[in-house]
C-alpha cells in the first residue's frame, strides 16, 4: 500500500482538492486502484450546520455523511463510492477521544493530543488501507500549514510515515507562486516560507505544486528546488486554467507529474489511457451549440455554494456536444416580477435550500416555467416550490405552503416529515443519504431513467403532503416517483408539459463527466429542443472552432 499526503501553504482555496483529484484521475488512468479521503481541521463535526456563504456546498454522500465539497471532486474524477470514513474533521477526532476518555477506555492516563489525538487521526488513514482493494490511498490536509488547528494532523502525518515506512509515502505540497506586476516578476519567497513552516513540523515534501498565473521557467524552478530541497523535476507547474477544472489532469500530465509519482513510489505502470477524458473536455472548450439556462439561487455570493449543480450541466451539456450559459438570478429579485430576466432562456432549475428568503421569488419562476412551457428542473427545494405554486395557481389552494415557511399554515402541502418532528438537534438529523425510488410506469421519470427503481441521494426534513395526491393529479400534477412503500413523493411532473420535472433527492450527487446523470441529460435535451435557433460550431463563422488537442495541455 502506498500513501500520498497533500498539504497546501500560503493561502487558503489554492485548490488543494481539485489537485488529489486529478492525480486520482491519472493515476487510475494507469490501471491503479485509488481511493481519497480529506482532513479537515474546523471543530464542526462536519460541515452539515454551516451556511453555504460560509463554507459553500454541503456534499452527501452514499451513505448519509454531510462533507466537503472536496469529496464531490474526488467522486467526480475518479471511480471512488465514498462514505463517512472518507471525511475526518478536528470535531470529529475531539469528540472521539473525549467520549473514549469519559468511559474509561484511557484507564486514567492523562490525555493528550499525542499520542491520543493522533493515534484518532492515523487510525482512520488504516480504516481505508485495504490492499485487496486499492493500491494507493491519497489523503488531502485542509486548511493552511501553519494554522494552529491543523498541527495535530500533520503530526500525525509525521507519525505515520516512520510506522509505514518512508518508501511508501509521498508528501505533496502545493504553494502559490505569486505574479507581481510591480516588479513584473514571480515571486518564490512565499512558497520558500510555507516549506520551512512543513519542515520546522518534520516534514518535507518530495513535490511542489505551484499554482500560479504565469509560467516557470528554468531558472525559477531551480531556485524553488534548491531553497526547498525538492528535485527540479517535481517542481510542478500548475497554472490556471483557461476553460475549464477538467483541463486541470491534462496540464498535470503534461508536467509529467503521474509518472513522477509512480517513479518516486515505485510503481510500476501502464502509461495512462486519457482519450475519453481528452475527447470530454474538448465538448466543455468548443461545443457545437449554446444555450442560456437560468439557475434561480440566493446563495451566488459564494460560487461554490451550487458547485454540484453546475457541474452536473456541465456533464450532461457536454453529452450533447453543447455548452451553457448561466443566468445566476437572486430569487428575492424575482419577487416583483420574471418576464425580464427569464424571457430568454432555454431552462430554469431552482437548486435545494434553506429559509423563507427567496421563496417568492422562486415560486414565481417556477410558475413562469410552468406556463410558458419552458423546461423546468426542481432539486429539493426546487421541487417543493413548484408544489406550491402549482396547488396555488393551476389547483385553487390559494394559502398552500409549506410548514417551513409557515408553520401555522391551513394548506400544509409540503410538510415536515413525521420523523422529524421533535428533533432538536440539528445536526445530521435530516433525511440523508441513498433512498430506493420507484418509478410510476407509463410517466416521463420511467422514460428518463429507463429502470422501474432508482438509487439517489437525499438530504431534507419536509416531504409533500400526499393528501394532495388526487386533488392535485386531476389537475396535471403526476407523482412519478416514490418511496418503495408508496408513501413519500420522491418525484413529480406535469403531464402536459414538455420538461417539468422536479425530484427530492439531489441528482447532482451523482453525475460523472462522462456518465451525466439521466435528469440533467434529460433537462439539457429538452432545453435544446426549446431553443428556437441553436448556435452550430465550426460552421458559424462566430462560433469558436475547435481546440486542437494539443491545446489541451499545457507544454513545458
């Protein structure tokens, strides 16, 4: 079994993850058997009570965890299924040894953070070293080196590597290589600095990856390899991308970093098969045709706070040789009026949330969607306003509401599932993670998925009221999804419109670059279909021919 451990200096979002990420993709790509996992040094035991301004998307996973965002890039680039041993937060670790400590388990040693803190931490690294399934395991470090809250893991990290052997691990540090523009130079002091504070920890890493704006030549690479100790050939380059987060493999590869990998761990290797990923990321660069979709959101203060979503349409765009242009419209501007901002589109897609804030704004759009016949997809909340607007307008319920919004409200259509009710805790106290769906025959859902049975992710505390169920269905409202036993409504659509589907689970979870998920390919298909004149590429003189392959990657 071999480990790579990859911690980041200087700032924060450097793109620590999106890194493990792509070294997983190639490193798979060379017939290895990979599996991720991140260290997360906040004391919220995960990230499931933290607003999305905070700290952006909450990612669930199969079996109920709420995690990182940095574990839907894991999932997405590579072949990994993840589940709550994946994710080891500080909260996590404390309460751990505190609840260990209450019981006894320490027989009344004095309990510190070494051994006790660290031994929490290294025991989940071997929770997920299993050689009869994988042959390398890469485990990503957030936050900064230097943060007081992340000492302990790199210290455990110190520990690890004299009980596995240093033959077997590979430390990765990626830095920022800042452009002046004063001085009209890049600057290596900064990651000069982030290695000394590893190294005043007890490490040293064997790769640098240096994320910068300009490229390295020669001479800076020497000195970034003479200051930190680190061979010129793993000082690797990895510059913005000009497109798109997928680019980001391919320019990896270019700078030759999996054979380095491979090399420095001793692995032997078949040479990487990336075709089908280089043939995906050229749709994202230069697709045939566009069309503009309208996300309606009030979390676009952070662009991570909808980080699955976008991705999602992206796969399923690409699927069909298109690309997207996105309207990010704040719900609470809607409240007054949609003609203008929604007039144009070829779809709207109202994502999950939380709160009353916005919901007018979304309700109006959904009605919008609904009447003027353009493709529609509701995720959660998205499905849950749509609800509502349709019992109010097209069914006469005028006070439907949901009990979040208002708790007293006559026309409970969306209610609070009955599980629910006394939690006090709010914490991953939802409805979390992989449901079985059944597909109503004969309906658009059976025709999208082509299977009588679903498997989807969900994470949500209110549910449709189903003694709605017939007033509403007389009226269009279909219920084309449910739970197994028939009493929850898991998706919905209108029989007499082209798309309008909305579903409570979260398909974004589960969509792959080359595997888009059915309900976005669906909704992508349907938005083309709307669309009254596409743009074609190459033959459109306006249009932006296609990237040569050779374009795809940076050159050394």
């Amino acid at each position: 079994m071999k480990y790579i451990f990859i911690t980041g200096g200087v700032i924060s979002s450097l793109g620590k993850g999106l890194t493990a990420a792509s070294l997983g993709t190639l490193l798979e790509a060379r017939g290895l058997r990979v599996v991720l996992q991140k260290f997360d040094p906040y004391l919220n035991v995960d990230p499931g009570t933290m607003n999305p301004f905070q700290h952006g998307e909450v990612y669930v996973l199969d079996d109920g965890a709420e995690t990182d965002l940095d574990l839907g890039h894991y999932e997405r680039f590579t072949n990994c299924v993840l589940t709550r041993h994946n994710n080891l937060t500080s909260g996590q670790v404390y309460e751990s040894v505190i609840l260990k400590e209450r019981r006894g388990d320490y027989l009344g040693k004095t309990v510190q953070v070494i051994p006790h803190v660290t031994d929490v931490i290294k025991g989940r690294i071997r929770e997920i070293s299993d050689e009869s399934k994988y042959d390398v395991v890469i485990t990503e470090i957030g936050g900064t080196t230097g943060d007081i809250e992340g000492l302990p893991f790199l210290e455990a990290i110190r520990q690890f590597i004299l009980e596995v052997g240093a033959q077997n691990v590979l430390n990765m540090h990626v830095t920022l290589v800042p452009y002046i523009k004063a001085a009209h130079e890049l600057k290596t002091k900064p990651t000069q600095q982030s290695v000394a504070k590893l190294r005043e920890i007890g490490l040293q890493p064997q790769v640098l990856i240096c994320r910068t704006e300009r490229m390295l030549d020669l001479d800076l690479r020497q000195k970034l390899s003479m200051f930190c100790s680190v061979a010129e050939k793993a000082v690797i380059e990895e510059r913005d991308v000009a497109h798109t987060i997928y680019e980001v493999p391919l320019t990896l590869h270019a700078e030759g970093l999996d054979q380095l990998v491979c090399d420095l761990l001793g692995l032997k290797t078949r040479q990487p098969e990336l075709a089908e990923w280089k043939n995906f990321v050229k749709r994202v660069i230069s697709p045939a045709k566009r069309i503009t979709i309208a996300v309606i959101g009030k979390y676009f203060d952070v662009r991570d706070a909808y980080k699955s979503i976008y991705e999602s349409l992206t796969h399923a765009a690409a699927s069909e040789d298109c690309g997207i242009d996105l309207e990010l419209i704040d719900a609470e501007s809607l409240q007054e009026g949609v003609n203008g901002p929604l007039k144009d589109v070829s779809g709207i897609l109202i994502p999950g949330g939380f709160g009353l804030r916005g919901v007018e704004g979304k309700i109006r759009a959904a009605r919008f969607a609904r009447e003027h016949k353009i493709p529609y997809l509701g995720l959660c909340l998205g499905m849950q306003v749509a609800t509502i607007e349709f019992a109010r307008n097209a069914c006469g319920i005028k006070d439907a509401n949901s009990t979040e919004f208002d708790k007293n409200t006559k026309e409970p259509v969306i209610s609070l599932l009955e599980e629910q009710r006394g939690v006090k805790n709010m914490g991953a106290s939802m409805r979390l993670g992989t449901w079985p769906t059944k597909i109503a025959k004969g309906t658009l859902a059976e025709k999208i998925y082509d299977s009588a049975e679903v498997m989807e992710r969900h994470r949500h505390r209110y549910e449709f009221n189903m003694k709605y169920r017939d007033q509403m269905n007389e009226k269009g409202f279909v219920i084309s999804g449910t739970s197994p036993d028939g009493t929850l409504a898991e998706m919905v659509e209108l029989r007499d419109h082209p798309y309008f589907v909305g579903c409570q689970y979260h398909p974004e979870f589960q969509s792959k670059p080359n595997k888009p998920h059915p309900l976005f390919k669906g909704f992508i298909q349907a938005c083309l279909n709307h669309q009254s004149r596409a743009t074609r590429a190459p033959s459109d003189r306006e249009s932006p021919p296609r990237v040569p392959e050779q374009e795809l990657v940076l050159q050394r």
